[in-house]
DNA sequence: ATGTAGACTGTTGTCGACA
DNA sequence: CTGTCGACAACAGTCTACA
C-alpha cells in the first residue's frame, strides 16, 4: 500500500507543533527564513521540505530534528496499523 | 556561523550506516528505489535529500528516520562546539 | 492571519555512458 | 563497485497579489 503521504503527515506534525506555541504562519516564516506562502504549502502537506528546511524548522520550534522527524513517524505507524 | 553543511554530515551518516551492514551503493539504492549515482551524490554532500527520501534510505538501513537525524544532529553539535 | 494562484529560479532525483 | 559528467524532468522554495 505504501501510503507515502508523509507530507501529509508532517505537515499535521508542524502545525500542530507552531499552534501549540501561539505563533503565526507569518512568524515561523520570518524567524526560520523560509516564506509564509510555503509554510503554508507545507502545514497542507502539499511539499515536502528537503534535509535542510526541517532542521531550520525545528530550531525555531525549539525542538531537535529528530524529535520533529520522530512525530511524523508515530503518526504514520497509527495510520498504517488501521489500514490492513 | 551558520555551518550549513548538513549534507555533508547526512553524507557522512549514510555511508557509515551503509558500510556497518556490508550493503554496496547499488544495493541501497535498488532496495530504496532511487538512482545508484544519487546515492553516491549523497554520500559525497552534493545534494540534500527531501525528507521522504531520508524515510526511504532508513527504512531499507533498518532504522528509524529519526534515528538517522539524530546521527546527523550529534554531529552537527560536535563540529560546532569545535568551532568557537 | 491564512489559502491559493501563477510565474519564476534553483535544486532534487533520473538516466546513460565512461573511467 | 564507485565517481563523475551532461542532459533532463520534476519538484522545492520565492514572490506578488487577491480573497
């Protein structure tokens, strides 16, 4: 089935993570140096960021990478148990 | 500093975890199902892969996507504490 | 404050060939 | 088995503008 919509998925994972700090699109933009047309883009889950823009994200959210990453993957595990 | 050779550390990353399991280039690459010469760009810090290209390569290395970022991340912090 | 659209630049990722 | 090259298609990421 192969899913591979980890866009989707990260981008749940993202706004989840900038609400939860009562920051704007706008900001989160701003701060990691990316534009708010794609932030929004990504929350959509219509891109996939490379390597690079989780690691400007996460520095922002103030959280590592990895536990970014870490997220998407618990996700994503839930969805593929409901799926046989 | 701003460093910003995270594909460099990716790289480096991906190679170690691909040379531990004894698996060559093309091997990963098949079992991945990306481009053999893409893998050696990686490897060499030429390109920064998207992230579901990262849940790939770490799906076939047997690891979780988070622990290959959390490789890179640990890195990353060694070089930039060697930096001041 | 956010979504979307269109046009654009740059980079990811593919492929064939050769050292 | 790996590095590199050149050509290419596809997509990441920017920017202006309007709802």
């Amino acid at each position: 089935m192969e899913i591979d919509n980890i866009e989707s998925v990260f981008g749940e994972v993202l706004q989840e993570m900038r609400k939860k700090r009562k920051m704007s699109q706008e900001k989160l933009a701003l701060q990691s140096n990316l534009d708010r047309t794609y932030i929004s883009m990504l929350e959509r889950g219509a891109r996939k960021p490379t390597i690079t823009t989780v690691f400007k994200l996460a520095q922002v959210l103030g959280i590592k990478p990895s536990q970014l990453i870490e997220k998407v993957e618990e996700i994503l595990f839930e969805k593929e148990i409901a799926e046989n």
